[in-house]
C-alpha cells in the first residue's frame, strides 16, 4: 500500500478544525497535524492510502467553503517528509540545505521532492507556525546531494512563484547545529 499524504489550508481556524474533524470521519486516514498557523490560518494534514486522502482532502475542500486557501495531495510522499513534520528528526549533520517559501503546500511539494532527488535526511518542516504564514524545510546530506535537492526544490518552487529563498551550508558550525535540532 502506498502512503499518501494530503493537505487543505484554511483562512478560518474554526471551519478548519470543523473540516479536520469531517475529513477523519469521512476516510480511513490518520491526522499528521491539524494546527492554526500563522496569520491565523489552520492546516489539516492526513496520511493514509492514496484514495482515501484524496477521499479526505475532497471533504476538506467542499467543508471549507468560502474559507478554502489550497489543497495538495501527494502519493507515494517519501517517509521523510512525516518525522520532519513534527520536528522528531535527529540525523547526522552534514551540509545543511534550507528552502523556504511563501506557501506551506509548496513546501511540502518540495520536501517531497528533495527528499527523492539525492540521499538526504530530514531535519525540520515547519508550517507557518511563528513564520507570519511562511514555511521553511531543512535536510541534512553531503554537499552533492544537498545541493542536488536544492536544485529539484527550487525548480517547484520556481514555477509556483511561491520561493523566498534557499541556501546550502557546506560545512555549518558546530555552534549553529543545535538550533536547527
């Protein structure tokens, strides 16, 4: 079975979690987060099989009426991209690449790929919480592959003009390194 992994975005916190709440009844999915963010938005992130996500994002787009802001679903999203979500990553630090960008779907497109362009390991994926809506994703790897994702992250990002910036740290400090853990 494949593991999916869809969002919805709300301009409401309210009929956010109200749609959160339909999409989990609804289909066989797991709630990743369900979280206000910054300015005051709300995510419902689900994981499951492919159909039922796209099952689950559907209910969550026709709940959130007026309120809608985007929707993406992913299939087949690389395992990496569920840990960096909650922030429980511990690798090895190597170089460091960063991407960030003014949408939290974009981010998440491009964690994805990142994550499948090179051998690299998730640090965080942070969604728009204290961000005033903006959202970033560190990933750790030697400096080829860093860069390698950094380049298939900014292609995405790119083409939905939604980049603020990246960078590559090739060989980061040791005194950085433990506030990006």
């Amino acid at each position: 079975m494949q593991k999916a992994i869809g969002m919805v975005e709300f301009n409401s916190i309210a009929k956010g979690i109200y749609a959160a709440d339909q999409m989990v009844k609804i289909s066989e999915v797991e709630i990743v987060t369900a979280t206000s963010t910054c300015p005051g938005k709300f995510i419902a992130i689900v994981t499951g099989d492919v159909a039922a996500v796209e099952d689950s994002v559907r209910i969550g787009e026709r709940m959130a009426e007026e309120f809608f802001i985007d929707s993406i679903v992913i299939p087949n999203v690389d395992p990496g991209v569920f840990p960096a979500i909650s922030g429980a990553t511990m690798p090895h630090i190597q170089a460091i690449g960063i991407m960030e960008s003014f949408s939290l779907a974009t981010m998440i497109i491009c964690a994805d790929q990142i994550l499948k362009a090179a051998e690299l390991e998730a640090i965080e994926l942070r969604l728009g919480n204290g961000l005033g809506g903006k959202s970033y994703f560190t990933y750790t790897g030697d400096v080829a592959a860093v860069q390698s994702g950094t380049d298939a992250g900014l292609e995405i990002a790119k083409q939905k003009g939604l980049l603020v910036n990246a960078e590559v740290i090739p060989s980061p400090s040791e005194l950085v390194i433990p506030s990006l853990l």
